[in-house]
C-alpha cells in the first residue's frame, strides 16, 4: 500500500485510497512483466493488497478479480520451487475458489483465495537452508587453498561438491544462486579439461547451460543473452569429441537464442559472429574449439 492510499485509508476515505492503489499497479505491473525476477513477487503481494481493500469496500467480484491475477502471479514465481507442498496447497485452495465462483458462493471464493494467496506467501518466504547458505561458499574457498597447494584432484571434488551445493540453493532461488553455481561449474569444467577427463568436463558444461536456461526463464531480459553464450562452450566441447552434428544443433540453438533477443552486430567481433564461424565444425576454428 502506497503512503497516499494509507493515509486516506486511515483518514476514512477508502475510494480514494482505493483509486491511488489502483493506479499505483499499473506502474507495477510494467515492472512486473519487463523484470519479472525481481518485481513479479512483489506486484502478486501489491495485487493481495488491492483485493482485500476492494472486498472490505464491497467490491466483491472486482476483488475475486484481482485475487485471481494475484494467484497467477504467484504461480509464476519461485514459490513452487523453494516449497513444492505449499504451493501444491495454494493451487488447490485457488482451484476450489474458482468452483465457489462458478457455483455463486462469492463469500467462499473470497476465503479460499485468502487461503492461497496466504500460503503463496509462506512459500516465497521460506527461508533457505541456513546450513547449505553456510557450507557452499566455504567449500568454494576451501578448493581455492587446496589448488594453490598443489593439491589438485582434491581442489577438483570440493569445487564439484560447491558446485552441487549451489545447484541446491539455486532450485530455491535460481536469480539469487546462479552466478556462484556457475562459477563453480566452469571452473570444475577447467580442471577437469586439463585434466584431460573432456566427458566429465562437458557434462560440468552443460549444467552451466541449464543454469542458464533456468534463470533465463525466470528472468529473461537479464539471463537470455547469458544461456546463449554458454552454449558456445559446450559446441567447442562436442565439436573436439568428433560430435560434429551435435555441435551444429547447439549453435543453430545457440543463434536463435541470439537472434530472439538482439540483431546481429556489425562488427566481426560481435558474439553472433563468433558463432557463425563456428557452425562449420571443418573450418579454421575446429582446432581451437577442441582445445
């Protein structure tokens, strides 16, 4: 609830503050959809707001209304990610809502999307697992002091092991826990190429890119362009394995991801071109690919 609509609120005059709410939303709900990760939570909980003002109002359908959009915002969050159950919870409470309104029972609509939108919240709410925030970073740290020991094979597993500990927390939080997952992720990748174990190195390639992806889908405007550069990595991986067919289908993915989100530059160093010259596995780039 904005300033305004609270002052008029408390002040007892409710239309107005029901005016500045609603006006206010439609600011919110332009930043909800340009950057979804990180206002879309925000405008489900702005959306509750505005539903419960208009049914203390009596604006009973206006207010099934909004609870409805605000259901659906929430099911677009990563609410059903951090709790799977609650968010079960929620979608059933919102599926009997939509019975009682079919049905007329406006009164019960209006309680169970009470119920859902509540424990929408409780799930976006969730803490994470305090122990798991603690233990990543430290095993990131941990491998650094082992590699510049000397002790490599042993800096190797505790990079894999942060890399899987970060994977966790980014199921809960992707937006918030992709770039430490990533991070690890390719630098288990590195090593494991010098190391010459190339399969296990493209296996560490391709989490990255699904990293991507996930957070992409969450944020497209900020991850799009990230998930098409990683797929680069994993075409020069399959391209030095003699998968040549399988490197094409990576980088034809890889340009449509480009293409979706921006034109081609017109200078040669530009990303897109970059991966044009690598769409001809025979051409000069095979060998640096492999390497």
């Amino acid at each position: 609830m904005t300033v305004l609509s609270k002052w008029y609120a408390e002040t007892g005059r409710g239309e107005d503050a029901l005016k500045v709410l609603r006006s206010a939303m439609v600011t919110r709900r332009q930043l909800a959809v340009r950057r979804p990760a990180s206002f879309l939570d925000i405008y489900a909980t702005n959306l509750v707001m505005l539903a419960r003002h208009e049914a203390g109002l009596g604006y009973v359908r206006e207010a099934l209304q909004t609870y409805q959009e605000a259901c659906s915002s929430f099911a677009r969050t990563e609410a059903a990610a951090r709790e799977p159950e609650l968010a079960a919870r929620a979608q059933a409470l919102e599926s009997e809502a939509e019975n009682h309104v079919e049905a007329g029972r406006e009164e019960d609509a209006l309680t169970s999307y009470q119920q859902a939108v509540t424990a929408y919240g409780q799930a976006l709410t969730a803490p994470t697992d305090p122990e798991l925030v603690s233990q990543a970073p430290k095993l990131v740290r941990r491998a650094h002091a082992l590699a510049a020991a000397g002790r490599d094979e042993e800096a190797l597993s505790l990079f894999v092991r942060a890399a899987d500990a970060y994977g966790k927390l980014a199921e809960r939080n992707v937006t918030r826990y992709v770039g430490p997952h990533v991070l690890a992720l390719n630098t288990a990748a590195k090593r494991l190429a010098r190391a010459k174990r190339h399969e296990e190195a493209l296996a560490m390639l391709e989490r990255v890119t699904a990293a991507y992806q996930r957070a992409a889908d969450a944020d497209p405007a900020r991850y799009t362009l990230h998930y098409a550069r990683s797929l680069v990595p994993v075409a020069k991986k399959l391209m030095g394995a003699g998968r040549d067919s399988d490197a094409r289908a990576v980088l034809h993915r890889a340009l449509d991801v480009y293409q979706s989100v921006t034109p081609p530059p017109r200078s040669r160093g530009g990303g897109v071109t970059v991966i044009r010259h690598l769409r001809d596995p025979g051409g000069p780039n095979r060998g640096r690919a492999a390497s």
